[in-house]
C-alpha cells in the first residue's frame, strides 16, 4: 500500500471508532456504504487483490506468450504430426486421418518402449531350439506352423522368379533416389531411415557416397549399414516390377504398400533390438548373407533357450515377428547385402 492508501485507510479507521462511541448497531453501522467498503479485513484484501491482478496479468501474458511461441513451434516443426493432418482433423475430417500411423519427429528411445510394451507370449519359444530351413513349402503349411505362432523361419530357394537379384545393386538406388527424385523428396517428409552407426542424416547422405566408396574400394570408404522405408508409390512401382508377394504367405495375408530395404557392407549390421511395427515381416536377401540372431524376451529367459542364430543367403526369405523377439543381424562374406521385406497380416 501507499504512504496515501494508508492515511486513507486510518482515517476511516477513527471514523468507524467514533461512530460506535455513539453507540450505533452492527447492522446500522454495515448500513453506512464507506464503512462497509473500507473494513479494515475488506481494505487489506481489496489492497492484496489490486497487487494480485497486477502479477496476475504478468503471469497470464508470460504463460500466454510462451503458448504462442509452443504453437509457432509445433507448426513450423510439424511435430508430432503434419500440418495437413492437424488441419484435417481440426476441420471435423479426423476420419481421413491416422493419427497413429503419424510419424513423430523425435523418435522415442528403445529404452522407453522396452519398459512400456506388454508382456509376450512366451509359446513363441517352446520347444524351439534352431531357425527351421525350409524349402518349397506350401501355404498351409507356412500358416499353420509360422506364419502366426511367432516362429521365426528361413525359407530356401523364395526368390527364384523374380527379377531382384539381376538389378538391386548400390548404383540402382542411387539412380531411383537422385537428387532430383520425387521419391526421395517423398522420403525426406514422410519416411523412416536407419542410419544405425554410421554418421548419415537421411538416405540422400548415403547415396552421396560414389560407387567405390560404397563398395570399400575407394581411399576414403568407411564401412555402413543403413535402412529405410519406402512409402513413395512411384518408387514402389518400379520396386515391385521385380520382386513379387512371396508364393508361401496364406492366400488371404497381405503384404504392406511399405518396403522396407536394408543395404550395407560386411561386417556391419543393426544391433540387438526390438521392433514397434504392426504386424510379423519377411525380409528377402537380395544379394549378399546375413547372420540373424535372436533373443526371447527376458519374460521368457526361463521358458526358452537364450540365443538363435541363423545364415540367410541370397534368394532365402526370413520371416519372424520382430515385434516378440529381440533380434540383430550382421553382415557377412564379401559382397554388400541388400534386403527388402514387408509386413504381412
């Protein structure tokens, strides 16, 4: 209060005191407007409300200011999802929408999604004791043994009418993903890309390296592995002129329009992890091997062995459920290895 407020203040102080030398009542003096307004209780808590609305305001404009700034952010970044997707649904078309199928800008840590997943069935593992090496199996088979149980299993000679092998190579992808591409500025907005332990940013980082350099022979090679997704229809297009749904998947399943391709050199590979996709997956091995291992869950460490390991070669497809077991893969013998592969329901 003010050196004025306060003068105010006792002078009706005294004023109140005389009037109740007169003897007036309670009710006569909470008659009198001034006095009822200005009680000493009624003066301090007006008083404290004028200094509160002021650092009120302040607050409300700072908290506001910052909801601005947050908003601005969100907008420009895109985060957590697109600005058509936002639009769509604040314009009651959140039917169109996937919220979920979104892709966040800030990719949660395995960590995080280890702790929250639930807990998995742990008959994926009984009585499994080696990746089973199959060959032309036929659909009912594949149903009723892997397709859904969460048996992993490799399928031998499963690429032998498709044209793949004779054309995926480093300098296919390098042309199909040019600078100039549709399809790579596709992937840049909506796609997913694995650099794992190397130092690229996005899939143009790879296809900067010349062929030497990806094939180790240049002064400057370092070794990689990477992968990404594929969700660009035209690219798909031209990717599946050459390889077909694979013959063994039950004939209601469904591969998803999404391709998944997975391309480094010996001796590198993804580490030990677990997926969060939809559905189990094939993957085919275009060119190169691969070692595939895989860890149950620790929920199922008791129930089942601890360690699989399994070679894919060139024209095999394996298929597990990425999603319930641990899995890591290491590229082996002298040729870079090229993958791609699809989630089927």
């Amino acid at each position: 209060m003010t050196e004025k407020e306060v003068d105010i203040e006792e002078s009706f102080r005294k004023l109140q005191f005389k009037l109740k030398k007169f003897k007036l009542s309670t009710k006569q003096l909470s008659e009198v407007k001034s006095l009822h307004l200005l009680d000493g209780p009624n003066v301090i808590t007006s008083s404290f409300f004028r200094i509160f609305s002021k650092r009120y305001l302040f607050i409300a404009s700072a908290i506001a200011t910052v909801l601005v700034a947050v908003a601005i952010g969100v907008w420009k970044s895109e985060w957590p999802i697109s600005n058509k997707a936002l639009a769509d649904f604040y314009f009651d078309e959140w039917w169109d929408v996937d919220i979920d199928s979104e892709l966040c800008a800030i990719e949660m840590p395995d960590v995080v999604y280890e702790v929250t997943r639930p807990p998995t069935d742990c008959t994926i593992c009984h009585g499994v004791t080696n990746i089973d090496k199959v060959n032309k199996i036929t659909a009912d088979i594949f149903e009723q043994k892997y397709a859904y149980t969460g048996r992993p299993v490799v399928i031998l000679n499963a690429t032998d009418n498709w044209t793949a092998p004779g054309v995926f190579n480093f300098q296919f992808f390098k042309e199909l993903y040019n600078e100039d591409s549709p399809a790579l500025e596709n992937f840049e907005d909506n796609c997913q890309f694995f650099p794992y332990k190397t130092n690229f940013h996005n899939l143009s980082d790879v296809f900067k390296m010349s062929s030497e350099e990806a094939y180790m022979k240049g002064s400057n090679s370092k070794p990689w592995y990477i992968g990404w997704s594929n969700c660009d229809a035209a690219a798909a297009n031209i990717l599946r002129e050459h390889y077909q749904k694979p013959y063994f998947l039950p004939g209601v399943s469904e591969s998803s329009k999404t391709d998944w391709i997975f391309m480094g050199v010996p001796g590198y590979g993804a580490p030990i992890h677990i997926d969060n996709v939809g559905n189990p997956s094939w993957q085919a091995q275009i060119t190169g091997e691969k070692k595939w291992i895989f860890e149950p869950p620790p929920e199922c460490y008791l129930e089942c062995a601890r360690r699989f390991e399994v070679i894919v070669n060139p024209g095999e497809i394996i298929v597990a459920d990425t999603n319930v077991w641990f899995h890591g893969t290491e590229v082996l013998g002298n040729e870079i290895s090229i993958v791609i592969g699809s989630e089927f329901d």
